[in-house]
C-alpha cells in the first residue's frame, strides 16, 4: 500500500541528502508538492528538480531563515523536521562553539520550525508534522554529548508539542533512527571489522537504509497514521530492545554487511 499525499504541501528540513532526501522523495512519490530546505553547500534546487521537488536555501538556526521560506511554500499539510548537525568530541573536549552550533540547529532550530509552520496549520485544523529524533535520544553514547542532548530534548518538545496542537488538528510524531547508511555514517558502514562488532548488538543483523526511516516518517505523516500522536517510533533494527548481543560467531557469520544465521 502506497502513501497518499496528493493535494498535500510537504516541507523536508536537511532534505538535499541522506534521510531527508530519502524523506522528499517518499512524499514527492505519494503526490505531495514538495519543499527541500537545506544549506546553499547542499544545493537543495538541484537536489529537489531530480524529482520534481523545489528547493529553497535555508538555515533553520536563523528564524528569519525560516520565516522566508514558509512565505514562499505557504502553510505545509506535512513538516518533516530533520535538519541537523553532529560534532563528535568527549564531554571535556566539546567546545562552547560546537556545543552552541549543535543546540542552534538541532533543538531551537526544530522549536522554530514547529513554531513557526504550526503558527500557519492551525488555521487550517489539520497538519502532521514528523521530527527526526534518534535512539541516541535514549542513551548516553560517548563522544556525543552535545548531540545527545538535542536529541533527547527533541522528545520534549514532541511531546508538548503533540498536547498543545492537537486540539487543532495537528498531529506530532517523531522517528529514532538507528545506524543508518548516509553520507554521515559512510566511513564505519566501510570499516568491516566495525560494523561487523556494532551490529552484534542488533536483533536484524544490520544498519538501515535512509528509505527505512523515510518509509517510517511517511507512515507517521500519513492518513493511515491518523489516530497517533505524541508517538517516537523507534527505527533500529531492534538495538534497543537487546541488552545484551545478539549475535556470535558459532552460529552465524557475517557476510554483506549483515550477521546471518548458519
């Protein structure tokens, strides 16, 4: 069953690659009209006409930014809030510069989108908006400090936010990818040795695809999806649900990036 967006104005933030792109297209494809925002380095024109997408620059840490592109799109039926950044240093090593980037974009830069957009969907008594969050909301991986904090406080915003719109209509969700496959994660999917001991720790014996969570994220925005909200749907194969590993060499080997029973 495919999704059905036609008629429907959808907004990608961070969309020109990775799970955002893979987010657009899920929705160009149900019919939507759809807006790419992302970084003018990202190129979100080009990336959005390769399937019929537009694309407008923008920096969601700047709410002027924002506000010049919701007057340009109109008031999105669907925002699918994934813009953001990662700096990897320890908690002694992350600087105030990195520290204050991180929150910029991940966390004010969602509060101002949602804020903003939400401020156009009321009016209209509907909307579904989709935050990117991400299993590290949960815990406390190392070197990450900064990035797990936005990511945990996305989920507050969630769920406050699922309270206060919906009495009008607006519903509000989030997906927790895992490990997912993009530009971001390409050096570790390509170090074997690594991958082959970080999916151990994952029921299904792999990473996940951007299309996995977009597929996800279109489910949350959709009509099928129209009696939830506040909703973090967890996308990781099953990682967080295994305390301990799953997988060991006297009963599977790892072939293709991916553990398999012998």
């Amino acid at each position: 069953m495919g999704f059905d967006f036609r008629g429907k104005t959808a907004v990608v933030t961070g969309g020109a690659n990775g799970i955002g792109l893979a987010m657009a297209r899920a929705l160009a494809a149900g019919g939507a009209a759809v807006w790419i925002w992302d970084l003018a380095r990202e190129r979100p024109a080009e990336a959005g006409a390769a399937f019929g997408a537009r694309g407008v620059v923008v920096d969601v840490a700047e709410r002027a930014s924002i506000d010049a592109a919701l007057a340009a799109s109109g008031a999105p039926d669907v925002l699918m809030v994934n813009a953001g950044t990662v700096t990897f240093a320890s908690l002694s090593e992350t600087t105030a510069e990195d520290w204050n980037r991180t929150l910029a974009v991940n966390l004010s830069g969602a509060f101002h989108t949602i804020q903003a957009a939400a401020g156009l969907m009321k009016p209209r008594r509907a909307g579904a908006i989709v935050i990117t969050a991400s299993t590290n909301s949960f815990d406390g991986e190392s070197d990450l400090i900064a990035y797990n904090a936005t990511k945990a406080g996305l989920l507050g915003i969630l769920r406050t936010a699922a309270n206060e719109l919906g009495p009008y209509g607006i519903r509000v969700n989030a997906v927790c990818p895992g490990l997912i496959r993009t530009r971001l994660t390409r050096a570790h999917f390509a170090q074997s040795a690594v991958i082959k001991d970080y999916f151990r720790h994952i029921p299904l014996g792999r990473g996940g695809e951007p299309e996995e969570v977009a597929n996800a994220a279109a489910f949350l925005a959709s009509d099928l999806a129209s009696f939830i909200t506040g909703a973090a749907l967890v996308v990781d194969g099953g990682q967080l649900a295994a305390k301990f590993g799953v997988w060991n060499d006297e009963r599977a080997e790892f072939v293709a990036d991916r553990w398999r029973l012998k």
